[in-house]
C-alpha cells in the first residue's frame, strides 16, 4: 500500500499563506486522483480539494477562492497552496486518494491565530 507523507504546515497568521506538499510513494502519480482532507480531534476527515488526472479540480466551499491544489507528478508529489488563511483553517491536513485508498499519512498541522 501507498505511504503518503505531508509536510509545510505551521503556524500562519490570519490572512497569510501555507504551502503544503505530499510526496507519494507510488510508481506512477498520474493514475491517481489525489485529494487533501482535513480532520479536527473527535471528527470525521473532510475533503478540502481534489485534482484528478486532468487536473480537473475540486474544492470545498470553505475553501474556494483561497487554496489551490496542484500536482507535478514526475515529483510525484501533491501540494495545497493556502492564502488569506482564516482562524476557522486551523486542523491537520492529509493527503489521499479520492476516495481513499493509500495509507493515511501522520498530516500536517496548520494553526493559523494571530
């Protein structure tokens, strides 16, 4: 099975950016439909975008306007661009397939507080 592995986030402040990226270790990327969740503690995970093998994306309404999802797939690696971050943006972010089907990663955890 497929190890994900996330890495970028932080602490931002309101109204500032992040970039995560997840790397994949998967032969070929450009299979795969590849998507970002989220997960607050006690909470399902909730996808936040995905972007599928013709880079036809899609984004959660909380999101859209703000984050962008690319890939580069001889990198074999996703990422999350995230402006104008708000404080409602704070979780641990994942990286998967849509729907799942690789391992879940450990996330990355993005704060964003002023």
């Amino acid at each position: 099975q497929a190890q994900v592995v996330e890495s970028g986030g932080g602490t931002a402040q309101p109204g500032g950016s992040l970039r995560l990226s997840c790397v994949a270790s998967v032969s070929i990327l450009d299979r795969y439909t590849v998507a970002w969740y989220r997960q607050t503690p006690g909470r399902e995970r909730a996808l936040v975008a995905s972007i599928n093998r013709g880079n036809m994306t899609i984004y959660a309404d909380s999101v859209k306007g703000r984050f962008t999802i690319s890939r580069n797939n001889a990198a074999k690696t996703t990422y999350l661009q995230m402006n104008n971050l708000t404080p409602e943006d704070t979780d641990v972010y994942y990286c998967n397939t849509f729907p799942q089907t690789w391992a879940w990663g450990r996330g990355t955890q993005v704060i964003v507080s002023s």
